[in-house]
C-alpha cells in the first residue's frame, strides 16, 4: 500500500524529466538497478507516467517553451546564437577526442575567449602541448566545488557496490570521507590529500563506456538546458558554443577525477569498473544543476 502511494518524484526515480521545448526522459545513472538491464520496460513506465500527469506536463511544455524562446531572441540579439543540433554533431564528430586530456585543456582554454569555439577548427590533438598539473588542477578543481559543502545534506552522495552511502566534503585544503550508516549517524572514514590523487586516462574498455557516456551527455536537454542557464547568468557576453563544449569539457574531466579519486581509494586502474563507478557517483549531481526549462 505504502510502495503504491508513493509522491511523484520517487514513483518515477531512476526517470528525471526534463521540459525545454519538448519532453525529455532522462535516466539517472546513479541508480545501481539501471546497470543490472533488469526489471520494468523504463520507455513504457516513462509514456505512462507523462500520461499520470498529462496536464502538468501540458502546462509545463508550454511556459518552458515560452522561456526557451525568448531565451533565443537574447541569444540572437547578443549574436551568440547557435543551433543545438549543430553544437550536437560537432561533439558526435569528436567522442574519442573529448577523452583526450589535450584536447579537453584546448577545449576548455578556448572556451574562455572571445572568438565563436569550433571544435573542427581545433588541430590534431597529438600536436597540442598542455601543462599536466594545470589540467590535473582544473579537474580536480571541478570534483572540488561540487562537494565543497557546508552541511552534509548537500554534499554529493556515492552508493557503492557494497550498498555503503559514502559522503565525500572538503574541509579545508582536504577531504572527508565519511559514510552515513543505517541509523543515521556519520561515519568518518578518512581524511585525503587531493593533491594525492593522480588523474588517470582510462583503459580500453573504460575509454569505450566513457565514450557512450559522453555521447548520452551530449543528447540531454538538460545538458543543453544547463549551458543555456549559464549563458543567462553570464548575461549574454558569451557564445552559446562556447559554454556547451565547455559543459561537456568540465563534465568529463569532473567524472574523470572521481573516478580517479575511488580508483586511488581502491587501489585499482581506471578500467570499465572505476568509469562505471565514476559514472555513479558523477550522474546525479549532474541531473541537479541547474537548467532552462524545467523537471517535472
């Protein structure tokens, strides 16, 4: 009875819908049950629960594609428009590229000028120089601020393999790795270095999952909806390109410090398990940032 009662949002958990100028089902990858590819057809519990709900999601599609729309005309007015689709394709023509920490540096120092970013005008990768500890820096830096918490409640939650809730904050120069146990209370577990942590490329098979990851990235309208939001608050002084690619940028680099950083604790390589694990802790905090449009 409890189970069939349950609020919207946890009915419809590990399904996230986001509304810009259509619906969009979005599957958290956080939740461990997605990986086991067991359990209900989630297409058909997505279609019944817009269904469940027609009428605010009717109302919602429409004050989101009021917002998106005028959101546009800014964008064009500002001459910093460009087309979704376009930026889309351009990321589709690079997945093994974005895996590349020369090309991502590149990517992301490019992002923060002033010229229009194509990432087909970016040279061969293989030719490009980079500062390893500047790249290590940035990505860890962008592992940093999103657990940098004051309250526990809003740190970033890992539900590892072994059903542990793991907390990750900093405090101070360091990390505290704490658990939070079945009645509630803390766990401190340890106290790490960031600066211990060394950034790994991944292996093979971990490069070919990072791979489709990033190319499910790059069809979220969330994805999208997050880099619009940015430009928003930027107020129009920078090319929509240019904050998408760098979304996409500082999002790899962000799962690929995590999943260095569980590697390191683990004491493994970055292999197809430590990028799925990576994904884990990464994807629901991703879903949280903010957007234009709106979950429903």
């Amino acid at each position: 009875m409890v189970y069939d009662s349950r609020p919207h949002f946890c009915r419809q958990f590990p399904i996230h819908f986001h509304v810009l100028d259509r619906i969009q089902a979005e599957l958290d990858l956080s939740c461990r049950g997605i990986w086991d590819n067991r359990g209900d057809d989630l297409e058909v519990l997505a279609s019944q629960l817009i269904y469940d709900k027609i009428e605010a999601f009717t109302e919602t599609l429409k004050e989101s594609r009021k917002l998106y729309s005028e959101f546009i005309s800014e964008c064009r007015g500002a001459g910093l428009w460009k087309d979704p689709g376009d930026l889309r394709i351009q990321v589709n023509q690079s997945p093994e590229k974005f895996l590349d920490l020369r090309f991502l540096a590149r990517v992301l120092e490019l992002s923060v000028e002033d010229d229009e970013l194509n990432l087909g005008e970016i040279k061969n990768e293989e030719s490009l120089k980079i500062e390893s500890v500047d790249i290590v820096k940035v990505a860890m830096k962008a592992t940093l601020d999103s657990i940098s918490v004051s309250k526990i409640v809003d740190a970033p939650v890992y539900c590892d393999d072994e059903g542990y809730w793991n907390v990750f904050m900093t405090k101070g120069s360091k990390i505290n790795w704490c658990r939070i146990l079945d009645d509630g209370s803390i766990e401190h577990i340890e106290t790490i270095d960031p600066n211990s942590v060394e950034l790994l490329v991944p292996d093979q098979n971990g490069r070919r999952l990072l791979s489709k990851y990033l190319m499910m990235l790059n069809e979220r309208d969330s994805v999208l909806g997050y880099a619009c939001y940015l430009v928003d608050s930027f107020e129009y002084e920078d090319f929509l390109s240019n904050v998408y690619f760098g979304v996409i940028g500082t999002s790899i680099l962000d799962l690929l410090w995590r999943g260095s950083l569980l590697a390191f604790l683990k004491g493994r390589k970055l292999d197809e398990t430590s990028v799925k694990e990576a994904i884990i802790f990464f994807d629901m905090d991703l879903l949280d940032a903010p957007t234009i449009g709106a979950f429903v």
